[in-house]
C-alpha cells in the first residue's frame, strides 16, 4: 500500500555543514518510549480530535518521533523534525543544495514502485538508499528508510512479502540506516501474514544493523476500506516483542494514496490509548 503523508519538503532556507561521522538514532527498547512515523497533517488531525491533548504529547512529544513535512509542531515539544522525500534525486538537489528546512533534524527516503519514485532508483533500492545515508550523514541528518514491498520481484509461486524477503532489501538497507521501517500495513487485515512478515523482516534488518531502529507500518485504510481498531491493536500486540515502533499512517485519499478512505483520527487516538493501557 502506498503510504499518505510522504511528500517533497519545499524548501525553506539554510545549509547544514558537513558531517564527518553518521548521526546517531534515538535508541529505544521494549520498555522504553516506543519510536513513530507520523505525517504532520496526520499529527494536526491527532492533536485536533485529543479533546485534552494529553495522549498526542504522550506519544509523539519525544525524539523518537519522527514527524514528516510539519511546520506546526508545538515550539515547546521535542519531536523529531523530518524531511521525507519519494526520490534520491530531489533529497540530493534539496540538501546539497542547501535548500532543507533548517529545522529538520532527520531525512526519511520513501522509495516504492510507484510514479513519485524514478524507474532507475526503484531498479536498484539497495544503492540508491545507500547514496541517501551518505548524504544524510554528512549533513548531520539522521537517514530514515522506508522501502516499499513492492521493490522486489516476484516470482512464479511466491508472494509480495516471500519474494521482498528473499531480496534481501530490508536487510542491505538496515545496514546503513538509523531507522527503518517494514512497510507491512497492507498486511494488517491477515494477523498471521503480518506477524510473520514482520518477524522475519525485523530478524533480517537486525542481523544486519542491531543498531538500527525497526519500526513496523499500521494504516487505518487498506484496499479502499476503513480498518477498524480491534484489527490495528491485534497487529501492533502481535509485533510489539520485535519492533521498537510503529509508522502510524492515518491516509486521505491522495497522489500517494489513490485508494484511501480517511483519515480516521478517532481510530488512531483508540489504538494509541490501547497501547497506553498495554504498556
């Protein structure tokens, strides 16, 4: 499923220096803050719909959030501003180029087969989010990946998630990566898909990097339908053990989501308090 809330950042001003080592993710545990990808716009619908406020600062006033393309963050939270882009070549011509929004700390590089991601970067994922990392890196910038499933070819008899998996993908990128996502929301509807798609991904991803942050992807819409709280916490609680958080995606319909159906702040706020309860 192609993830809302994923654009170019327009540029605002300023340059970061060079780096001369990587910068460090946020390291979190099963019983530290759990880590996020949220959009802005799906953090704005969040903040909206909180009648206290109390659960969105919560979850996503802390460092390991990593909030996308968003202006509004309260100045006083500590969220993780992040650029998130769908081609290499426009995250180069923007940091390079001394055109980041100054304020971003991390770079996300959303790479998929899809119309926003060039043929040539989706024909070689594995080099294209290397040249991310490196550039991120020398900026100062934390690299956030997301690979899209549907980067691997898929063979006579196998799956989208067997063949992503026999790529190799997830783990070539962890390798040089802060953070990483496993984009298995489509999944989400088939608990046993799901949990053991995530599993074997988080089992590649950390054998490469045990630094690397592992996130696991949820969605309130799949297929063009809603999906419903039970569902989201029945997937979140069959992962929790391996990941060290979630890319909660909350999607209208949009260029990146054609056949999305929300957004659904509510059902985010009632999976978010669940997990509340949970921990």
């Amino acid at each position: 499923m192609r993830l809302a809330a994923v654009g170019l950042v327009v540029a605002l001003a300023g340059c970061s220096g060079a780096a001369s080592s990587p910068a460090q993710a946020v390291p979190t545990s099963a019983s530290g803050p759990l880590s996020w990808i949220v959009g802005g716009s799906t953090l704005d619908q969040l903040r909206a719909a909180d009648s206290t406020g109390s659960l969105t600062k919560q979850f996503f006033d802390t460092p390991s959030a990593y909030v996308t393309n968003n202006v509004s963050v309260p100045r006083d939270w500590t969220s993780t501003p992040t650029a998130s882009f769908t081609s290499y070549a426009t995250m180069q011509r923007v940091v390079a180029g001394g055109n980041l929004d100054p304020h971003a700390k991390a770079v996300l590089y959303d790479d998929e087969r899809w119309s926003l991601t060039p043929a040539g970067e989706q024909a070689d994922p594995v080099r294209y989010a290397e040249l991310a990392a490196q550039l991120a890196h020398r900026h100062h910038l934390l690299f956030v990946a997301t690979p899209g499933v549907d980067l691997a070819r898929v063979s006579p008899g196998q799956d989208r998630y067997g063949a992503f998996l026999a790529s190799g993908i997830i783990g070539s990128i962890a390798r040089v990566a802060d953070v990483i996502d496993i984009q298995a929301q489509s999944a989400e509807t088939d608990l046993s898909v799901y949990q053991g798609f995530v599993d074997a991904a988080v089992a590649q991803a950390r054998q490469s990097n045990p630094a690397v942050v592992v996130l696991a992807g949820i969605s309130t819409s799949s297929a063009g339908r809603p999906v419903g709280v039970g569902v989201l916490v029945a997937a979140v609680r069959s992962v929790r053990p391996g990941v060290d958080g979630f890319w909660l995606n909350d999607p209208a319909r949009s260029e990146y989501c054609p056949s999305c159906v929300g957004p659904f702040p509510q059902v985010s706020l009632a999976v978010l308090r669940t997990i509340a309860h949970d921990r």
